[in-house]
C-alpha cells in the first residue's frame, strides 16, 4: 500500500462479472472509505495488461466459455501471478476460484490449466448442480463469524495439501467433494464459491481484506447496521423449511 491510497483491482467485469460479484469491490471500497482510506481503484478489462502494483484484487463468477478465455489472458498477461508474488492481496468467487487453482475443466470439456496460486483442481460435477443457500463455519484460524452466501456451480474443487479449506458448510454443499469444505485459501490468496455478493452478506471478510492490506490487526470501528440486518435477513431465511 501507498503512503496515500489503496489501490484496489477489480479484473476482467467485461468477461467475470455475471452473477453480481461486482459488489464485493463495492463494499471493499466503501469499508475502506469509511475508515478514512483513499482508494483508488481500477476496473481491468480482459484487453488490458493487469497492473502489479495493486493492494487487493477481486475476481468474480461467469460462465463457462468466459472463464476459459479469462484463464488464457491472465496466464499470457502475467500480471496477477507477479503481483502476488509482490504480496498482493486476492479474492476470488467461483469461476475465478478455479481460475486461482492448478486446473479446472473448460467449456470444451477440456483440462485448463490455472493460475496456480491456490492448491485446488476443480472438475465438473456429475450430479445435481450447487444451487442455494450456505451457512457454514470459516477456518477458526482467520476468527471471522459464519459464513452466509449463495452458491450456484456444476463443479467440485478438491483442496490439495498447501491450501486449507475456507469454511465447513452446515447448509449447502460447498466444494461439492462431499467433506464439507467449502473454498480453500493459502497466504494472501482467497477462493470461495459464495455469491451474494459474499462480502456484503459478510463484511468482516472485508475487513480482513483490508487488514492484510494494511498489514494491522485490526482497524477503527464503522457502522454496521445495514450489513448486520442483511446478514440476519439471509441467515433466518436459509434456516425456514423448504
């Protein structure tokens, strides 16, 4: 981070930006706003090189043919690998999860090799498609309160042994490998299949964005009643009978 400003990174809306993950750079802007942070941030399209000089970078959902070809940009551009390799911080939401892994299956029922910066490999489901509502617990280790989010993916992401799963599910099928496992992350590099968006439904997932960012343990208070009351809205809903 800058003496003056974070520099937040949204990448590709133009081709990851289908299911409304675009307001997870919303609310990190707004939170950093509120603690009296300047931010500067930058909508990367897929035709433009990924800057390296970035503090945190979201990615988003999208479908099949438009992750394949996010994939083969980010892979020739380079960018993001090299920013993380700076420190950078990484958040990523289905499509862009996979992208984050070692491979994933394409649009053309191919093996697609990602990102490498998370240990995970996703395939395609042959079951039912992950569609509704999870509420789970996150890896202790991060000290976040439960996880609220929507899911709707045909893929199963099995987490290999140099990253730790992001949450257990109690509702939802999460990574859909039936261990309960939901998203998976590793240093600075976070992957999760939670739509909703995912950080206004949890705004302390934020939060831990932007402390890592600013490497500090915590950060001034702000107010919390509007994200408060939809997380309880979205909780209670989840938990009615169908």
């Amino acid at each position: 981070m800058s003496d003056n400003s974070l520099r937040l990174v949204w990448v590709y809306p133009d081709l990851l930006s289908t299911y409304g993950d675009q307001g997870n750079a919303l609310v990190v802007e707004r939170r950093a706003q509120q603690r009296g942070l300047q931010v500067e941030r930058y909508d990367v399209r897929s035709d433009q090189p990924v800057p390296t000089s970035g503090d945190i970078y979201l990615i988003g959902g999208g479908e099949d043919r438009p992750q394949r070809l996010a994939a083969e940009r980010l892979r020739r551009d380079g960018g993001l690998q090299r920013a993380v390799g700076n420190g950078a911080i990484v958040f990523s939401v289905c499509a862009g999860y996979q992208i984050l892994g070692n491979e994933f299956i394409n649009d053309l029922g191919q093996r697609e090799p990602g990102l490498g910066l998370l240990d995970v490999v996703s395939v395609r489901g042959e079951g039912e498609r992950c569609v509704g509502d999870v509420l789970g617990d996150i890896d202790p280790q991060l000290g976040l309160p439960e996880l609220t989010g929507f899911e709707n993916h045909q893929g199963v992401t099995h987490v290999g042994p140099n990253a730790r799963p992001f949450a257990r599910v109690r509702l939802g099928k999460g990574n859909g490998t039936g261990d309960g496992t939901e998203g998976a992350y590793n240093g600075t590099v976070f992957g999760t299949y939670m739509h909703g968006p995912v950080l206004a439904r949890n705004p302390l997932i934020a939060d831990l964005l932007l402390k890592l960012a600013l490497d500090v343990n915590a950060l001034p208070p702000t107010d919390d009643r509007w994200y408060e009351a939809l997380r309880a809205e979205r909780i209670a809903a989840a938990q009615q009978p169908a």
